[in-house]
C-alpha cells in the first residue's frame, strides 16, 4: 500500500511547509516594513509642499484634497508594483514546497 504511506508522509510536511513560508515572510518582511515608510516618507514630503501651497492661497481646500488623493493612490500603485516583484519570490516558495513533496514521495517510492 504505497499509496497509503505516501499519503500518510505527505499530510505529515505541514511543519516542514510552514517553515518554508515562515522564512521566505522573515525576508520579505524588513523590504515591506521598508517600502511602507519610503511609502509615508514621500507622502508626507508632498502633503507638506501642498500645505504650503494652500497656505499661501494657491490651491484650494478641494485642490489639497485632490492632490492628497492622488499622490496617495500613485504611492499606492508603486508600493503594490514592489510587493508584485516578491510574487515571483512566492512562485519560489510554491517551488520549495513541490521540492519537498517529490522528494517525501520518492525516498517513500524508492523504499518500497
């Protein structure tokens, strides 16, 4: 019954899984932390020069408003682009993950 050991070794790689993700989350995690305060940074940077801007009478309070929005969307739209970058990271840890299945199930076929 091959199929019922292989089965049995397979269900048992859950630790062995969640410890693959578990790092590839430790190293995307400091690049994450990262681009959300380059994300902040920048924001603030403009949210001020509008300040200015509106304090000065140049823009309006909807003027503000609009730019705000609208340098916070662009922020977001270049902190997704970044995080994309680490989906092929993911398609990695996708790999890992089949790596140590076909190798569970080949040392368990091998044995046999």
């Amino acid at each position: 019954m091959p199929n019922k050991k292989v089965e049995e070794l397979i269900a048992g790689l859950d630790d062995q899984v969640i410890d693959v993700v578990g790092q590839f989350v430790k190293r995307r995690k400091a690049a994450y932390e990262q681009a959300a305060i380059k994300l902040k940074n920048d924001l603030r940077d403009d949210v001020v020069r509008y300040s200015e801007l509106l304090e000065k009478k140049k823009i309006s309070t909807e003027d503000f408003e609009f730019l705000v929005r609208g340098r916070s969307a662009q922020l977001k739209i270049e902190l997704l682009e970044h995080i994309s970058v680490s989906k092929a990271k993911f398609d990695l840890v996708t790999e890992d993950v089949i790596k140590l299945v076909l190798r569970t199930t080949i040392a368990v076929v091998a044995a046999l």
